[in-house]
C-alpha cells in the first residue's frame, strides 16, 4: 500500500490538498483564539516584551518607630531600572489591628505582570501575606502586603 496514491490521496482516503487545508484552517482557528482570548498574553509571547500593571498595595511596617513612620513621605518613589518610577507612597496612617496599633504604608507599584497572569515586584508575588521592600534615596522600608488592588 503507497503512502499517496496516483490521485493525491494520503492512505487512499483524504486528499493531501485538503489535509493541508484542514491543518491551515485550525492553525488560523487557534491564533483567532488565542489572539481574541488571551492578547496581553500572545503579545508577551511573540515579542518577550515585560508587561507592567498598575497596583494599589497596603503594607503593614515591621517596624512601628514613631520616627519612622513620621520620616515616611507621601510621593517618595523608588525608581528601577532606566530611573523609571516602579514605586511610589500614595498614603500612610495608623491602624489598630486587633488591639495592637500598626503603621500601615499605602504605595502605588508598577507590578510585573507574567504569562500566567501573577503579578511580581522584584521576583516576589504581590499578595496579602507576602514581604515587600520599599527604597528610595532617603529611606528604606520593608513589610507585609496587607491587601492589594488593582487600578
């Protein structure tokens, strides 16, 4: 039994045209898919481009110092790579948790966002829970991510 047969037939069943059709039409199909389903996605793919997002986080200090949290000011930014603004402290105020009073640190981030749709900061997830350290040129200040939101 021949492979393609004298009428173009793959296995004498389907013609090899058409087969190569049928494996274009789904290729087109999936790329449509995915293309409409997932763009942020395919488009960090084909170009390995970083994608950043916008994320409100609140951030519990480890340190509740008076001098501290009144050395922390509003609009202090940490800048990245190329002097971009990765981080900035949008608000700060004491919070009783319980009945202990905390010093509770709000920051505008630019979160990494990955293919699989996590947000990173500095290779850290960004969740409630997680450590995350702020640093700027006038102060440097570390936590827990009490809650997040995105803008």
């Amino acid at each position: 039994m021949k492979i393609i047969d004298k009428d173009g037939k793959l296995f004498n069943v389907i013609n090899l045209f058409d087969l190569l059709i049928m494996c274009l039409f789904v290729f087109i199909l999936f790329s449509v898919y995915f293309g409409i389903a997932y763009p942020r996605t395919v488009s960090r793919i084909i170009t390995g481009r970083i994608h950043y997002e916008p994320v409100a986080i609140k951030v519990i200090l480890e340190q509740n110092l008076e001098w501290i949290y009144d050395s922390i000011l509003t609009g202090d930014v940490q800048k990245g790579r190329f002097n971009k603004v990765i981080a900035e402290i949008s608000g700060k105020k004491w919070e009783y948790i319980g009945e202990k009073k905390y010093a509770v640190i709000e920051f505008n981030i630019q979160a990494q966002a990955e293919v699989n749709g996590i947000l990173t900061y500095y290779g850290r997830i960004v969740k409630p829970g997680e450590r995350f350290t702020f640093e700027s040129d006038r102060i440097k200040l570390s936590g827990f991510i009490k809650e997040k939101k995105k803008h």
